[in-house]
C-alpha cells in the first residue's frame, strides 16, 4: 500500500480505496494476482491484473521515484501480462495515470 500511495501521490481516501480493491482479489484469487519488486530486499514496485469477461486488465502500476530508470516498472507491468498468456488470455488492457502514458506509449518491448 505504501508504494501504491507514494506512487501516485493518492491521498489516504484514495489509498483506502486501493487496500478494499487489493483485499478484494486477495479473498478470491482466480480474478486476478498482485505483483511486488523488490530492490534491495524493499518494495519498491507493484502492479495487479484482473481477470474479467475473458480479459486481462493491468492496473495500478506504480514506482516509487527512488527506484525508477532502473527497468523495474517495465518488469512489474510485464510480469501480470505473461501470468495472463500463460492462463490462456489472448487480450490484455492497461490503464494508464496520465504520468505513465508516455513510459508506455514510447516502451517498444
């Protein structure tokens, strides 16, 4: 949750809303997975994928500035997207902040 927070800069309103999603999947894990990288044994990264009406949806994604250009975020956003091919899903979506647009949108892996 800290990294989801600091990450977007969500306010604690915000963050709850995060942790009641998180617990969500946590509680019933065949509609989706959470993911964390570690960098020096700390979490400095997180992503999700829900799995829903024959689609993989990849969400919230964050990095926390400390450990960012390092290619961990790239990992963190790839890693839901292999779980999924490797369940069988064929069609995947991100939603992207609009401070992650650009990562994505210029990543040509």
């Amino acid at each position: 949750m800290k990294v989801l927070k600091e990450g977007f800069e969500a306010t604690d309103e915000v963050a709850n809303g995060f942790r009641i999603i998180n617990e969500a999947i946590l509680n019933r894990p065949e509609y989706g997975t959470h993911f964390l990288a570690r960098l020096d044994g700390e979490v400095v990264a997180v992503s999700s994928v829900i799995y829903l009406a024959g689609v993989a949806g990849i969400y919230n994604v964050a990095t926390l500035e400390k450990a960012r250009g390092k290619g961990i975020g790239t990992a963190i956003t790839k890693q839901p997207l292999f779980e999924a091919k490797s369940k069988g899903y064929q069609l995947a979506i991100l939603h992207s902040s609009d401070l992650g647009f650009n990562i994505y949108k210029n990543n040509k892996t």
